[in-house]
C-alpha cells in the first residue's frame, strides 16, 4: 500500500503528555514510563463516552428551551422569556441583529453540535471513509464553537447582576438557563472525549 | 512497507509502557445521561403534577390579556396563566385558554366567575390602579358548586357581589332604572351597607328588577318593613318651612344610589327579611314612607268649564288628603249642548284612606257587593262632587278635591253601573269665587248712588240753616253770660285779696296774736312756780308760805341758797 504507515501498524504508541513513544506491549493498561500518564493508541472509550454526554446533553436541552430562562421585571411589567421567546421579542422590538446574534449562540449552536456531533459519532463507528477530511473540519468546528456557546448564561448572569433597580427594573435568572449552561457543558464535555483519530480508522481505499 | 519502516520508529532503546492500576470503567459515562434523564423526567413528572386543568374563558374583547403572561388571580395569588387567546369560531369573541395551577383545580367549578382587571374609573371610585404598570389580569371569584366545568363565559365588567363577600342579597321592583347601575352603593341611615349587584330588563319590558347585595353585618336592618327608595340626584323641595334640599352623599348626586330605611312607626312583629325578598323600589323618600298604595282604581270626571293649569300628575284629594293622581285629560265635544266637557281620568289608591277604606270595604262585604261602588252610589247621593281647585294661588294650578258638598245639586248624569265610574263634578272654587265676586259687583252697581247724593245734599242745607240759627241767637246771649261771670270772679278776687292782708306777719291781728300768746306763756311758767311748790310743800296749801319761802314770782326757791351759800 502507498499509505502512510500508522502508529499501532508500526506498534508503538505515544504518550499524549509527554510525547514519550513506546513500543506497544498489548498491555491491558499501559502507562507512560516517563511521566506516568496512562498510555492508549486511542482515547478509551471515546464512541460511549461521547454519545452518552451528548444524550446528556440533549436531555437538558429540552428544558433550557421550555423553561424560561431569565425574568425582566421592569415597572411592575413581569416578563419570562425562554430563549425563543426572548429571540422573538428581541425581533418584534426592533433590535433583529441582536436576535440573530442569540439566535445563532443559543439554538444553532448547540443544535449543530449536536449534529455534528451525532454524525461524527456514527461514522466513526461505522468505519466509513467517506468525507474523512470535512469531518475532521467539522469536529475542529465543533471545538472552536463549543467556546461561544455560553453567551446566554454569560447575559443573564451580566444582567442579574447589573440590572436591580427593584421595582423599576430587575432582572432575574430561572431555571432553564441552568439546564442551558448543562447542555453547553456537556456537548463541551462531549466534542472533548470523541477522538478525532477515529475519523481516520478504517480501511483506506481512496490512498 | 512496515519491514521498511519498521527499523526506523522501533528502535532498541524504545521504552516498554508500565502497567498502571485501572482506570474507572467507561460504562460510569452512562450514569451521566442517567441522572440527566432522571433530572428531565422528574421536570416532566413536577410540571404534570403541577398541571391543573385548561379551561377556555371567552371575552368581548382581549384587551390588556397576553398569552404566556397574564395570570389569572385569586385573592391576589396567582393561580393560573393565559396560554393562548385567538377568536371564537364567528369571530364574535375572544377565546381565551388559561392553565389553572393544580392546587387550583376546584376553582373550575360551574358557577365560578372570572372577569378581566383593568383600571377602571367611575363616578363611584378608581379601581385597578396597579393593573396600570403590571398590566390586566383575569380576577376570579370562586363559586361554591362542585360541578366541575371547564368552559366559561367571563364577565366584563368586575361583579360587585363576590361568592365569598357575607350578607344577602334582595330583590327590588321599579319602574325604571334611574340613574343606578351595578356598584351603585345602598344606603342605609347614610352609611353605605351594601351595592347594586346587578339589574335587568323585565320579561315584559314593563319594569326593571334590580339585585341588591348588602353586607352582613348591616343585612339583618333589612326586615319585613323595609321600604327603599331611589336616593339618586339631588331633592329639593319647597315647603313652608322653607328650601329643604336633601341628598345622601356627593357620591349619590352623581352616580346615584339606592337607600332603605324602616316604614314611620312601630313595627311590633318586625324581623329581619329572608334572602332574596322583593321590594319596590319608589322614587322618593316620601314615596317610600308613605302607607302602601295598593291597588289603584280608575274614575273619571267630566268638567265642563276650562282647566287651565291641571295637569296630569296633579294630586286627586279627598277632603284634603292625596288619595290620587290625574292621569290623563281629553277633550271631548257634546253634540246635544254643543260644549266642549273635559274628561279628567285619575288613579285614586283607596288604601291611602287608611281606615275609611278598610271600613268601606267591609261594609260593603257585609252588604254583598261586589266592590265599593255601591258605597260610591250613596256617597255620591249624599253629595259627593268633585271639584277643579287651585293649589297654587302663583302658578294657577288646579288639583282634583273630592268631597261631600252639602246641598250640592242632584247629580243627573251619575250612573251606578258605568265603568269606570264617572263621578260628578261641581265647578271649581276658584270659578265659585269669580261667580261671587260677579254677583257682588252686580249688586254694587245696583246701589242708587244718585238718589243718595240727592239726599245727602238737602241734608247738608238744613244743617247749614240751623248752624246760621246757633250762630246768631245763641251766641251773644251766651256772651252777656260770660261777662256776668267775669264780674263775679273779680268780685271774689278783691275778697281773697283783703283776706291776704289781714293774714300778712306785719298786719295788726297778728301783733295782738303775738301778744296774747307771750301773756299765756307768762301765765304758764307762774302756773307752773306754783305747781312745783305745791308739790314741795303741800301743806302750804293749808297752813299757808312758810317764812323764808321765796317769792313764788320768779326764780325757784332751791336756786337762792344755793347762790347765797357760794361765797
């Protein structure tokens, strides 16, 4: 073949603290002989663990979106608003650049990555060779976004904390933006425990 | 390819990996969606235990209401939401669906009510002011039934009896409306006990019904006696005691109000009135106060001559006390006098007689008719007219006085049978006085002033003859008299003269008086010596003065030995 040889082709493995390369014994639990971090050709159950955080997280999505997540009080006037609710408003009155802006950071976002996510996932576990670079994109996607996606918890806590006027004007967290900084945690959590490597596992037939 | 490779990456001095103690088991990853499943379904089972039933209200209009943000109110607890408010299928109404809270759920019940809370501004008060920043929301009054139900039909306006509020309600029968409406306050003695809960039109249209609500305590003050009355607007009445303008409160005179106060008199077996008891609701106090009208019979009366200034309304009296109301006047043409008689229709209330009717009717029980108009009858024989009256020397109007006229003329045109009963009339007391006033000008002028004057004057002659005798006869003669009498009051007033003088200090009788006195008052003091000696020596009156007495003449005779024994 004109492939490139991989690691565990050549039988050694690589430490991912230090660097340090190993000759892979087939041990059941290897450590790094440097500096003692465990050692594996591929992060240890990646495929589970991601789809199990990404379950998680899609669990909790459904209440940060249902409940509302911040309550504007503002002369007397009580205002829950959940995330579409508060993207709506934020249309309706004018100001659709910013309705946009939470429109992408709060629904897209996380739902992209959930997406993405769920198609990396599956794939990886199929073997296929299909799209193997555009996935790679995607996951470095994924990662780059999973920064940007607390902009709702970071509002609502900047406004709680601002904004308390009593009864002129207040604002006050509710519990979907706790269930929405869960989701955005563990899709985090998840994007971090799938190995990007096993996009690249499978049997190359295009090179 | 690996042969190749092979001795470049695995050298020698490749270390072997160490073995590590195990790390924990990716199948724990699992608990993570576990507990967020759990979490999720414990959100769901809450929210469903939360969850009480929708029920669908439907207003006039959405005003104020929000979907997902108007709440529904009890007591000022929320207990319920808006969650979608669209038109009803005619797009006569809106629709309104609300999700009750689950410790809520009873309060969708059949004869629950739920209104709409905005500010509102009446003449009877603000109400809703905080609804102006926190926006409406729907107030609920919780029924009592335990009939669950789930579609409702709101009120629009707030009810202003709540299921909740103690007292009772009454029912009031009037003629129209006035200036009430629901929330109207109830008065009794001025302090509002109560409201106007709501009123309504009569099936027949021929009146209105009013529900009032009034509160417990001031409930039990409602008894059987009870009379209410229309306390709107302001009452000004004219009397001889002078302007009376009477109102409950200012609040009253503008949005007007209903008060209730015990018929005048004592009320032995009064008690308070049971739920819902009807009333009629009069126009007035005195309306209210006055004894029960009840049932009125109609009469009417013919009057041939005018009548201008009666009017309908005016007061039918019998012997002064107002038994009636006029209620209406025709004209009519009689071919057989070519006249034009006026008929005056009037609503005479028999029971305002008080006892005479109460009386008349059993007489006329007794006798076997059927009703009063054969008492009428008699009455009518005896003299009973009616008569067109001023009762108001200013305005000229008339009012209708039944009475018995004593020898009035024999009514021709009464008939017994005749309904309804036409009563004879006699004419008016004004027109009466006129009459006089005619007949005692006529005989003025028959007076026979001329021949009078006539007389008058052959009278004066003679007395101006006779004077001219007194002048000259009489009085010369009585001037010789007064002459003589002259003379004989200066003849007398010489004699007074010289009697001064004889009583003047310095005339010649006096002197002698003068002397005459000194020689008594000697003769008194001699007498007197005497006297005292006598008294002393008695025995001189006998044996006579002794030797050394001293001269009885002057001095006494103690006074000289005392001088003679000084020096």
């Amino acid at each position: 073949m004109s492939a490139l040889p991989r690691a565990h082709e050549l039988g050694l493995i690589g430490c991912h603290v230090c660097g340090q390369v190993c000759r892979d014994n087939q041990l059941l639990d290897p450590a790094c002989p440097r500096c003692g971090s465990s050692l594996h050709r591929r992060k240890p159950y990646s495929c589970a663990r991601t789809w199990a955080l990404l379950i998680a997280a899609f669990i909790f999505y459904i209440p940060a979106n249902v409940l509302p997540i911040m309550r504007t009080v503002s002369l007397g006037d009580v205002d829950d608003n959940t995330i579409l609710s508060g993207v709506v408003e934020l249309w309706v009155k004018g100001s659709p650049d910013l309705a946009v802006i939470v429109f992408t950071a709060s629904i897209v976002v996380p739902m992209l990555k959930f997406l993405v996510l769920a198609t990396l996932l599956l794939s990886a576990q199929r073997g296929t060779p299909w799209a193997r670079r555009q996935r790679s994109m995607l996951y470095r996607l994924v990662e780059f976004i999973g920064y940007w996606s607390m902009l709702d918890v970071f509002v609502v806590s900047l406004l709680t904390a601002l904004v308390q006027f009593g009864f002129f004007s207040e604002v006050a967290p509710l519990p979907g933006v706790v269930y929405f900084g869960l989701t955005v945690v563990l899709t985090m959590l998840a994007s971090q425990s799938f190995d990007p490597r096993l996009i690249w596992d499978c049997k190359d037939e295009d090179d | 390819m690996t042969d190749q490779n092979t001795p470049n990456v695995s050298g020698p001095n490749l270390p072997e990996p160490v073995v590590k103690r195990r790390r924990v088991n990716a199948s724990w990853i699992w608990l993570v969606p576990a507990v967020a499943a759990l979490i999720g379904l414990s959100l769901v089972i809450n929210a469903w235990r939360q969850q009480g039933p929708a029920i669908t209200i439907s207003f006039q209009t959405a005003q104020g209401l929000e979907s997902g943000k108007t709440v529904v109110k009890y007591k000022d607890v929320v207990i319920g939401k808006v969650t979608s408010i669209r038109l009803s299928q005619d797009h006569g109404k809106v629709v309104v669906k609300v999700d009750l809270d689950k410790s809520a759920s009873d309060i969708a019940v059949s004869d629950s009510r739920f209104w709409v809370v905005r500010p509102r501004i009446g003449l009877g008060g603000v109400s809703g002011i905080d609804t102006l920043l926190s926006g409406s929301f729907i107030g609920v009054d919780v029924g009592k039934s335990s009939q669950p139900q789930t579609d409702f039909v709101g009120l629009e306006a707030p009810p202003s009896v709540l299921h909740d509020s103690r007292g009772k309600s009454f029912t009031l029968q009037s003629g129209d409306l006035g200036s009430l409406d629901i929330g109207s306050p109830v008065y009794y003695r001025r302090i509002q006990v109560g409201r106007v809960a709501s009123y309504k039109l009569d099936d027949n249209g021929k009146g209105v019904t009013l529900q009032i609500f009034v509160d417990s305590p001031y409930d039990k003050f409602v008894t059987t006696e009870s009379r209410f009355w229309n306390a709107s607007g302001v009452d000004v009445s004219l009397s001889a005691d002078g302007l009376k303008l009477n109102t409950q409160s200012l609040a009253t005179v503008l949005a007007g109000g209903v008060a209730f106060n015990d018929a005048p008199g004592p009320h032995p077996d009064e008690k308070p009135a049971a739920e819902n008891t009807t009333y009629t609701l009069f126009d007035t106090e005195a309306n209210a106060m006055a004894p029960p009208d009840g049932e009125p019979r109609y009469i009417v009366m013919r009057f041939d001559q005018p009548l201008r200034g009666l009017a309908v309304d005016a007061p039918v009296e019998f012997r002064g006390i107002n038994f009636g109301r006029v209620v209406s006047i025709r004209m009519d043409y009689d071919e057989k006098t070519n006249q034009f008689p006026i008929y005056v229709g009037a609503l005479i209330y028999p029971d305002r007689l008080g006892r005479v009717h109460t009386k008349l009717e059993a007489i006329a029980k007794s006798r076997g008719d059927s009703d009063e108009s054969q008492i009428v009858t008699t009455m009518v024989a005896q003299g009973l007219r009616a008569q067109a009256k001023v009762g108001n020397l200013l305005t000229g109007q008339l009012f209708i006085s039944l009475d018995i006229v004593p020898h009035a003329l024999k009514a021709t045109d009464y008939n017994p049978n005749a309904r309804p009963l036409q009563i004879p009339t006699i004419p008016g007391s004004f027109d009466k006085l006129q009459e006089q006033m005619a007949q005692i000008v006529d005989k003025i002028s028959k007076i026979p002033f001329d021949a009078i004057g006539n007389n008058l004057n052959h009278t004066l002659a003679d007395l101006d003859s006779t004077l001219k005798q007194v002048n000259g006869d009489l009085l010369p003669a009585f001037h010789e008299t007064l002459k003589g009498a002259n003379k004989t009051l200066s003849a007398a007033n010489q004699t007074l003269g010289t009697a001064n003088s004889a009583l003047s200090a310095d005339s010649p009788l006096q002197q002698n008086l003068a002397g005459t006195l000194q020689e008594l008052q000697r003769m008194a003091r001699s007498l007197r010596a005497l006297t005292d000696y006598l008294n002393t020596q008695p025995s001189s009156l006998i044996r006579g003065r002794g030797k050394d007495a001293p001269l009885p003449d002057t001095g006494t005779p103690a006074a000289q030995p005392q001088q003679g024994s000084k020096p």
